[in-house]
C-alpha cells in the first residue's frame, strides 16, 4: 500500500500537519463527517485529529458511535456476511448464519408442515371450511360478560325443543304445572305469599338437568305401575267400580266365594233358578218319585240302601294300565277300577301288588307275554285300600297257575276281593 502524503493544504477543510523536520505528522480535517478508504496511518503517526473536540478521536476502535470498526475474525472470507461482536466483524458463512436464525436451510413459510407446527388452523382440519371462510365476523355474538359455555351447557341446549315457549301452555301443562284452568278457587291461590327458603333450594338441587317427569324410566322408579306390566290393559282401564260389590251392598270382595269354588259358610236363598233349574220345582219331582234331595246318593259316592236297576242302559269301568316293574308292579284296583291291563317289560315279575277298594267286589287283570315271551311271575301279594292286611292269593287247585309263555300271548286272571276278610280268591283263564 503506498504511503499517504499530502505536501500541502487541499483547501480549507483539509490540510496536513507538519512537524519541525517537514513529516506529516497528521492530517486535519474541518468537516463533521470523512470517509477514507484503505487507509494506513505510517511512521509515527498517532491518527487523524478531528478539529470538534466534542467529538471521539477517530483512532478508537470499536462499535459505539464514532468508531473505527476492524475485522474481528481470522477466518473471515469472500461472500461472509458480517456479524457485530464487542470488538469489532466477525465473518459469518450462510449456514451459519441460518444458525444463529434460528431457520432451516431453504425455508418455506408457506410450507403445509411447517405452517402447521407453528400452529396455524389448516383448511385439512376444518369440516366446515366453507362455513368459517364465510363468518362475518360482525354477526357473530360478543362472549357473555358472565363468561363463556361451559361443559354441559350444550347438552342442556339440546334438550330444549326448537323454538320452546315456556309460556306455551301446553309445555307448563306438561311439566307439571297447575294451571289457572285447574283450580276452583284461583284468585285465593294467586293471593297466597311466601318466601323461597334454602330447603327448597336443596330439594331444586336434588332434581336431575332436563328431569322428564314422563320419561318412563324414571315413573317406573318412581313406583308407577306401567302398562307394559299389566297383562289385561284394556280390562284395567275399563274397570268400572259400579260393576263390583261394595261394603255397602253387604259383601266385601275378601268375603267372596272364588270363581273356582270353595266352602260355603251360610245358606244359600235365590229368588230365581240355579244354573238355569228351579229348585222349587226340582223339588217338586223329587218329592213326587219318593225320593227327596237328602238322600241322594254323592257323587263321591257311598253306599246303596236299595237296588240299582240299569234297566236297559249297560254299567261299565275305564281299564287302567299298570306300570310295570320287574321287582314290584303294582295293580291299583282301589284307585282305577276294576279292570287293568299288564303286559310284560324285559323280564319276569318278582311281585305282582294287587290292592283292593274297601268293599267286596270282582276285578280282572289281563296280563300279556311281551314280544320275547316266557316271562312268569314269582308272587301274587294282595293288600286292602290302606296298603295293609297283606296277604296272597288264594288259587283256584292250590297253587299259582303257570302263565302261558308264548309271546304276545295273553292270560285273563279274574279275583274276588272279600273285603270283610281281606282275602282274595283267583281263578286264570290262559293262552289267549
């Protein structure tokens, strides 16, 4: 670089300063403001003067206002950007400069990701982009000063019916109100004064949000009887009280004798007929055949004080069928009649149980071979209608008759019960 030197004054505002030897020791400047480019102070030099004594000497090196600014990086190169540091420039390289930034190489902010992570509402988000895009925002509502919608306040909006009138009379009827139309004496209701006390608050506070006093799980829990449990609705709804006994006609519905039937604790009187028979008359006839209603035979039965004649109609038992049963089958002529049919399972009869009504008579019990035949049976036992008096079998010859073996094969076995000695007497009439 060459030296400066300046021999004389350029003019007024810029001239050198000699010393006694004839050196430019310094060069004056009378203007508030230089620019020197690449310039090197030589020799003894100490710097440039500024003639404002306000001002700072230009010589001081640094960044406040009025220094001289040196480079401050040993590394520093063509196309760096410069960087301010306490003592000077420091040269920084694109990348490092994105660093110190704080951005990412090439960055984009109109890039959807990064957009997104710097928390921009994305149009993807939006089911209703149409709908915000078009908000006007001087029709929306300002926030309540009392405070914005809490949780729950939607769901207590969405039981409200659109348009609802809570001074429809309809709705008030059907929330339970008692309306003017109700009451007889409305006047001295509407005259009636009170106060709200804490414990109606309490009772307030104990009613679930949007309570439905028609919603049928809670007047069910309540203790209502539902139609959906009542089997005969439309009789329950038709009751009519008119229709039923009271206490005042005399007879309480407890006092009732069932549908089904039952004992009868007083005498019976009619003005009319009985199932459609005039017991005056009924009366009547039997008086006229000597035979009076007291002594009618029950129909449970009993015993006949004179003949029975059947004239020309037959007189007849249903056959029962026995059980059988290789250890004890047992033949209930004291319960089923007179008559019982038996045939053979799989094997022969230890004991055939015969039991008898309590009164002499004739039964018959047929006894068939099963399809394999040759099946017997060991003892005949005989017991009376009270499972007592066991006995046997009192044969025809004096011993058990050998039943015919064929199968399928058939044996009738007819018994007379005397009943006043409890003993029985068979006779078999075989290979039917």
């Amino acid at each position: 670089m060459k030296p400066l030197s300046i021999d004389r004054a350029v003019d007024s505002n810029l001239k050198p300063v000699k010393d006694s030897d004839g050196t430019m020791t310094a060069l004056e400047v009378s203007i508030d403001k230089v620019r020197v480019k690449d310039l090197e102070v030589l020799g003894t030099a100490t710097g440039i003067t500024h003639t404002d004594a306000t001002k700072h000497p230009l010589t001081t090196v640094g960044i406040a206002d009025d220094n001289l600014v040196e480079i401050d990086d040993a590394d520093a190169a063509n196309n760096d950007y410069a960087k301010f540091t306490a003592n000077g420039l420091e040269g920084r390289s694109y990348s490092e400069v994105l660093s110190d930034l704080g951005v990412e190489a090439s960055a984009d902010v109109t890039d959807a990701t990064n957009v997104a992570a710097a928390g921009a509402l994305m149009d993807s988000e939006l089911t209703d982009l149409a709908g915000v895009k078009g908000v006007t925002i001087s029709d929306l509502q300002v926030k309540p000063s009392e405070g914005a919608f809490a949780n729950g306040d939607k769901t207590k909006l969405d039981a409200i019916e659109s348009g609802a009138d809570v001074t429809d009379a309809t709705n008030v009827t059907a929330a339970g109100a008692l309306m003017d139309s109700e009451l007889a004496g409305i006047a001295a209701v509407k005259a009636t004064t009170g106060t709200f006390l804490s414990a109606d608050e309490t009772k307030l506070d104990g009613i679930e949000a949007s309570a439905d006093v028609t919603d049928a799980t809670n007047v069910t829990s309540a203790g209502a009887l539902m139609d959906s449990e009542v089997t005969n609705l439309a009789d329950v709804k038709a009751f009519d009280t008119g229709d039923y006994a009271t206490a005042a006609q005399g007879t309480l519905a407890t006092n009732a004798l069932p549908k089904g039937g039952g004992a009868m604790t007083g005498a019976i009187t009619t003005n009319s007929t009985f199932d459609g028979v005039d017991i005056a008359t009924r009366d009547g006839i039997l008086t006229s055949t000597t035979t009076t209603a007291n002594a009618a035979l029950p129909k449970a039965g009993g015993t006949m004080t004179g003949d029975l004649n059947a004239s020309d109609n037959a007189i007849g038992f249903t056959q029962f069928e026995p059980t059988y049963n290789a250890s004890d089958t047992n033949v209930n002529f004291n319960d089923y009649g007179n008559k019982a049919f038996c045939t053979f399972g799989a094997g022969n009869i230890t004991d055939m149980n015969l039991y008898f009504p309590d009164v002499s008579c004739n039964c018959v019990l047929l006894l068939k071979q099963d399809g394999s035949g040759s099946r017997t049976v060991t003892n005949w036992k005989t017991f009376d209608q009270a499972d007592g008096n066991e006995s046997t079998v009192v044969w025809s010859g004096g011993s058990n008759p050998t039943l015919t073996t064929t199968a399928n094969k058939l044996d009738i076995l007819s018994f007379y019960w005397d009943n006043d000695n409890h003993k029985v007497y068979g006779v078999a009439s075989l290979n039917f």
